[in-house]
C-alpha cells in the first residue's frame, strides 16, 4: 500500500509539472468518459433499472400470434384468455385488461384521459397494491361492473391535491359517477400513459365471442418455471383452441417477457449508441496512449538511471501505469459534469415514446460504471507506454540519438500502429453513421400518402347518454364542421376514427361477394375506419378512382364504403372493384354487404417503413363511432387555428373536451423520432472520432517531423527538393491511414450487421457509404499532415545539421 501511494504521489507531481500534456489528456478522456456514462445512464434506467412491480423477472405478457398478418404480438379474446387460464400450468395466476379513453369531468375543466379496464386479479398478478384504499374484487367484474375506479398518483396530484381524502369521493366518466377506491404508487406506470383504472366487466356477447381480439393478458410465471417452458406449453394450448374451434386457424400463443414488452423496441438503438460511444472512448484511448508514449520517450534517460540505480522492470511498469490510472481518474472525475450534462440533454431531446425515460440519471450504478471505466481506461491508455519503458534499458537510452520518418525505432512504430487502430475505429464508427443517415433520409422521402402540410388535428370525444342517440352524434359533428369550416384561413375541416393508425388497430376479416372464403389460415384482417365526408381531401390522401362519402350516405341509403388501393390490389387483382360488395366477417343477411364506391392510394399509416395494410372505410352517417379525430387543413400556420378549434368544440358542446391537439406533420415526425436521435447521436459520436484521428494523425506527423529535422537536413543537403520532402511526409500518411481504412473496412463489414434491424432502404454494406466514408476520411487526414509536412519542407539544413 506504501507503494501504490509513494506512487501515486510522485504521478500527481509529475503531472503538474507539464500542465499542458495533462490538461490535454485528461480533457480528451474527459470527453469519451463521459459520453459514456451519459450513454449508460440511458441504458440503466430504460433497460437495466428493475421493472416497479414485485419479482418483475416472473412476469410475462401473453399474446396472441397472429400468423396470419405476421404480428407476433397481437391482442386476444376473453375466452381465449379463459381458457389459457384455466389450462395453464406454467403460470400462477394470469390477468387481462383493455384499453380506453374517457372524458373526466366534474368540478373542473373537461379532459381526456387514458384509462385501463382490468380484472380483479391484476394487480395482484403484477404484485403492486394501491398506496391509498383499495384494488378491485371479484364482484366488482360481473355483471354489468361496479362503478368505480382507482387513480394514478398523478392524476390524484393533479385533481385533488394530494389530498388522502380523495378515496371515496365521485368523479364523472362519460357522465357516469364513479367512485374513487384506490390511488397507485408514484412509480406505477401500467400500461404505459394510463391515468386511471376501472373493473373489466365484458358483455356476455364479449365474453363468448372467439373471435373478437381486444384483450391484453398479463401473467406471473409459476414458481422454477421458464419463460420457454411457458411458451411450450402455451404453444401446446393453441394447438388444442385450433382443433376446437377451427376459426383460430393461424392464431397461437407468444410469451414474452415484461421486459421485452415495455423496452425491446428500443433496446436494438441503445445497444447501437452503447456501442458508439465506445468506439468514441476507444480512440480518446489511443490519442492518450500516443500523448503518454511520445512523454515515454522524452522520460528514456530518467527510466533508464532509476533501472541503473535498481528500480525493477515491474516497479518501473506500475509506476507508469500508476501515472496513467491517475490520470485517467482526473478525467473520470471531470467527465461527471459533462454526464450530467448530457444526461439533462437527452432527456430534453429524448422521443415522447422513449420508456422508462423517468429512471434515467447519473445514479450510485451509474457512478460506479464511471469509476471502472476511468480505471480500465487508464490502464488501456498506460499499457504500451508502460510496456515500452520496461524493456528500456540505460544503454539503449544512451545511445538512441536519431529517430527518423522510416519509424525504424520501437517507440515510433508503437505509435504508428496506434493511429492505424484509431482510423480503423473511427471508421467503424463514420461507416455506422452514413448507414443511419442515409436510411433516416430514405425514410424521410418515403410517400406516405399524405399531404401534411398546414393540417391541425385533435382527438373529440363524444360521451353521456344524450350521446347514445346517433342522431345527436351526427348532430354534433355537422355543427362542430360547419363553426370550424367557418373560421378564416380554414379550407377543410373532416374527422375519421384514425388516420394514422395505433400499433394495434380495429381489424376484422372481410368475406368477398362472388368468391369462395379462403382457408382460415389464408384470411388476413383488414383495418376498419369511419369518416366523414371530405376526409381523404383534407389529410391529403388522392382518391383514385370512385366517389367520396357525401351526406347521402346516411341510415337509409344502401351501405358503403371505400377502400384503399391495396384492399383492391389484394382482393380484386387486375379488376375494378368499383360496385363490387364485401362484408366483415360472415354476412348474416343482405344489409351486412358493403358496396365499394371508392378506391383512395395507399397511406402508411403504421410507420414509414412499413407498407400500407388494406384498408376499408365507412361513413359517420352510417356507423357512428364516439371518439374521433378532427382534421382541419389551413392556407396558414394550422397551430394559429388551436385557440379556435378549442373554442369551437366548447361551443358546441361544453363538456366534451379537446385532446392530443397537434399538427399532422408532427404526428409523422414522431414516428422517426426514437431513429432521428440514434442517428444524431451516432453522428455525433462520430465527427469527434474523425476529430480524434485527424489530431492523432497530425500529433504522430508533427512527432515524426520534430524526431527526424536531422536526417530532412541531409536529405536537403544531398540535394532533396521540398516537393520530395512534402511527398516523404505525405506518404507516410498515407501508409499509415490506408492501413487504418483497411483494417476498419474489414471492422466495418462485420460490424455493421448490428444495423439491419436499424436500417430502411440501405444495405448493410452501401457502397456509397463504404467509399465515401473512407475518402472523407483519407482526405481529412492528409489535410492534417500537410501542415507538419510543409514544416519539413522548411527546414534549414545547416540549422538542421548542427542538431544533436
């Protein structure tokens, strides 16, 4: 232990006394250090911090698989969820819930809220229990269910204050009186943007209907029993269902674990930017490493007379890693504000849909990443230098006077094959980044089908039982279009039930006039929307053949409907579908047919990278739904238009209120939100590699120039022109980063296979990307010899020559 001080004692005097190569090294590892643990404080609090429920490694979500539409986790019906209930083995207990939406009112403003419609059992099976009163029974989901209802901590905070006095008290959903039994814990967050939670109490229609898929289930695994016992097992189910019920055809059982579910979307980037980040600590590492070899050399006479006076080869080796850790700590210690830093940076920039964004922060785990980090850079950093300076011997120190761009000494091809590693790497990471920049831009320009210029949108929710007359509905919307069509700069105003539709949207299998069903297997599932007339003309979406819906299509005129060119091209190949009639599910008698009046083009309504679905659309006139989304298309700024809109609809109707108020264009951007900042980040990580390497290249350049003023003086005496001298000092450059761009083109090939799940319209070898990279960085790099080059060209061989 006296040792290790005595060490480190004589580091921190070392360091002081040549500021500039410390304050240089420790702001270079600063940097990598921490955007590291920036990184990695994401990565812990998203993917790492344990999930707020009890033994969270137990819990699963159980989902349908639909093979017939190639979603692996898709929702399910009550009685398949009865009946996994009741057969399953590998499960303790399993609980089932459905999303929903109410408006809340009462003594105060109108909202819109999320809620969740559970068991009884659910928050026993997730094992988290109200902080305040109590979690449903038995009796409160049967029948037609109890009214009442469990708030988030938030809502709780937001509505009452606080106020424990809350359990107990009535609030009003849809102009239904509900009683308030229970608050959540603060960190209690399921499903993810739920504010409130009420008793699951299906219909018995709902509760015998096989093919009706509305549910999520959520289970506990049994005690000793894994995640692919579970899914063997469940697998073993399916097959049972199928052969009982041959409508299930092509439906089976996905058991996934919570983790997954909640963060397995993002889990692919995190890893990527991780990864990244890195690269960007490795290459501080070998800028450092060539920084402390270069101080090696200068130190050769005082490693040499302390091995001369008895210093042992080990001794002589941890006293310079000694100096390297130091400094590698200082860095750790002043990489903690730039964490912060960018930890507040990434949470502000951070995509709404990023999860568990709330546990991300430099935390006592995060700390101590940082202090390992510090500790394994130091030693990567003071290895070769240290290494170098033990095999140094007094003789050698002596007689080594000449050192010269041939790099014939050990110290300069020790740093020669560092920079070769540090382009290799910075490659790597350039190489990443073009992929991720250009399949953002591919995605960009994608056609979606869209015109989403100056369109405003907003959720309108209809509730109370004045409300269960559709006429009153129809009433309410054609007065809430007119006032708003009304307003200046306003050209069109529409609402439909989606326009861009959620991850699992309302879906049903559609029977063709004229044509045989299919197998059950080969049946897919077709979107289902409602609209109102002037829809497809206000978001954008181009009507390629047929009519829109108008206001004739009402009660008492035939059913319609329209479909988009992919519900034609799947079902009517090569024909027009104009007249033709289809129905969801099994036409019972000749009202159920739809006839087709319309074919619009294909809209992604998914995602950008994911074709368009087949989809059918029905007008408001003829299926009321209670929730919509208004769509205003404005000749000005459409968010000029959100005072108006809300004024409108509280006109209209006081009570209803008025939610998820956005532009289109910023509905389509938050799809891309989550790989915007992949890429920005990676791009990020690296033009400060290629920043690195540029300065490591010219460091080792500048080095070899200074070593070698000598033998360029003989050259020049024996007659050498500059041009020669440039060429000399160019080539080396040359050698050294062709070298480097081979080896990381071979890194590279390899390496960004992790990107194919990351990448749209863009191979994983790009040969645009894979040229450009390397040539951008060939000619950053030669930039940065040239200024040590022309100094050679500049040196005076007489001056040169009196040298020692």
């Amino acid at each position: 232990m006296n040792t290790f001080l005595q060490d480190v004692r004589y580091a921190l005097r070392t360091l002081r006394r040549a500021p500039g190569f410390t304050a240089v090294a420790v702001l270079t590892l600063a940097l990598g250090i921490g955007a590291n643990t920036a990184i990695f404080s994401v990565v812990n609090g998203v993917l790492l911090h344990p999930l707020p429920f009890h033994e969270p490694e137990r819990l699963t979500m159980v989902w349908m698989d639909n093979m017939r539409m190639g979603i692996r986790t898709d929702i399910t019906s009550y009685p398949n969820y009865e009946d996994m209930r009741e057969q399953s083995r590998s499960f303790s207990d399993l609980a089932g819930y459905g999303y929903g939406a109410a408006n809340l009112t009462g003594d105060f403003e109108p909202e819109r809220v999320a809620l969740a419609r559970t068991t009884a059992n659910f928050f026993d099976v997730l094992g988290v229990q109200p902080v305040l009163g109590r979690a449903f029974t038995e009796e409160e989901t049967r029948g037609d269910g109890a009214n009442v209802a469990i708030l988030s901590h938030g809502l709780w905070q937001s509505r009452f204050a606080g106020d424990p006095r809350a359990v107990g008290r009535t609030i009003e959903l849809n102009d239904v009186a509900y009683t308030i039994i229970g608050v959540m814990p603060e960190d209690f967050a399921f499903p993810d943007g739920v504010r409130l939670w009420t008793p699951l109490a299906p219909p018995p229609e709902m509760r015998s209907a096989r093919s009706s898929f509305w549910l999520y289930v959520v289970g506990r695994l049994a005690p000793g029993v894994s995640v692919t016992q579970a899914q063997t097992e469940a697998s073993g189910i399916a097959e049972r269902l199928v052969d009982a019920y041959p409508q299930l055809d092509g439906y089976g059982f996905y058991v996934q674990p919570m983790q997954d579910h909640l963060v397995g979307e993002v889990r692919p980037a995190l890893l990527v930017l991780l990864g990244a980040v890195g690269f960007l600590l490795l290459i501080a590492c070998v800028n450092v490493a060539n920084l402390l070899l270069a101080r090696a050399v200068s130190r050769e006479r005082e490693v040499a007379v302390r091995s001369a006076m008895g210093a042992s080869r080990r001794r002589l080796i941890g006293q310079l890693l000694t100096e390297a850790v130091v400094l590698a700590l200082v860095g750790g210690v002043l990489a903690l504000p730039v964490a912060f830093w960018g930890v507040e940076l990434l949470k502000a920039v951070a995509p709404a849909d990023l999860p568990r964004i709330e546990w991300v922060g430099v935390d006592p785990r995060v700390l101590g990443f940082t202090a390992g980090v510090s500790v394994l850079t130091g030693v990567l950093c003071g290895l070769i230098p240290a290494l170098h300076a033990g095999r140094l011997s007094l003789g050698t120190a002596l007689r080594e006077g000449v050192r010269g761009l041939s790099g014939g000494r050990g110290d300069a091809r020790a740093r020669s094959a560092l920079i070769v590693a540090e382009v290799g790497l910075a490659l790597v990471l350039l190489i990443g980044a073009g992929l991720l920049i250009r399949s953002f831009n591919a995605l960009r320009n994608v056609e979606t089908g869209f015109d989403a210029e100056g369109v405003l949108t907003a959720r309108v929710a209809l509730s109370g039982s004045r409300y269960d007359d559709p006429a009153n509905m129809i009433q309410f919307w054609d007065r809430l279009l007119e006032r708003i069509e009304a307003l200046p700069g306003v050209v069109s105003a529409a609402a439909g039930s989606n326009i861009l539709l959620p991850q699992l949207a309302w879906s049903g299998t559609v029977t063709i006039e004229g044509k045989p069903e299919p197998p059950q297997m080969e049946r897919i599932e077709v979107t289902i929307d409602v609209i109102t007339p002037g829809m497809f003309r206000t978001i954008g979406t181009p009507l390629v053949r047929g009519r829109d819906f108008t206001e004739r299509d009402d009660g008492d005129a035939p059913r319609v409907a329209i479909i988009n060119q992919a519900m034609a091209d799947r079902f009517w190949p090569g024909e027009d579908p104009i007249g033709r009639r289809f129905s969801w599910g099994s036409p019972q008698n000749d009202e159920d047919w739809l006839t087709i009046v319309g074919v619009v083009g294909n809209a992604r309504r998914t995602a950008q990278d994911r074709e368009a679905r087949p989809s059918g659309y029905l007008p408001f006139r003829q299926a009321q739904v209670r929730g919509m989304l208004l769509s205003v298309r404005t000749s000005r700024d459409p968010l000029l238009l959100a005072g108006p809109v809300r004024e409108a609809v509280r006109a209209t109707d006081p009570t209803v209120p008025v939610a998820e108020l956005a532009t289109l264009e910023r509905l389509l951007d938050e799809r891309l939100a989550q790989r915007r900042l992949t890429t920005l980040l990676v791009a990020v990580f690296s033009a400060l590699a290629l920043l690195l390497a540029t300065i490591g290249v010219y460091g080792v350049i500048s080095y070899a120039v200074t070593q070698s003023v000598r033998e360029i003086g003989i050259r020049i005496a024996l007659g050498a022109v500059r041009a020669d001298v440039l060429r000399l000092v160019l080539r080396r450059v040359g050698v050294l980063v062709g070298a480097g761009i081979a080896i990381g083109l071979a890194g590279a090939f390899f390496a960004t296979r992790v990107l194919a799940g990351l990448l749209y319209g863009v191979g994983t070898t790009d040969p645009i990307t894979f040229i450009g990279a390397p040539a951008i960085l060939l000619g950053t790099a030669l930039v940065a010899g040239l200024v040590p080059a022309r100094r050679a060209t500049r040196v005076d061989p007489m001056v040169a020559l009196r040298t020692d």
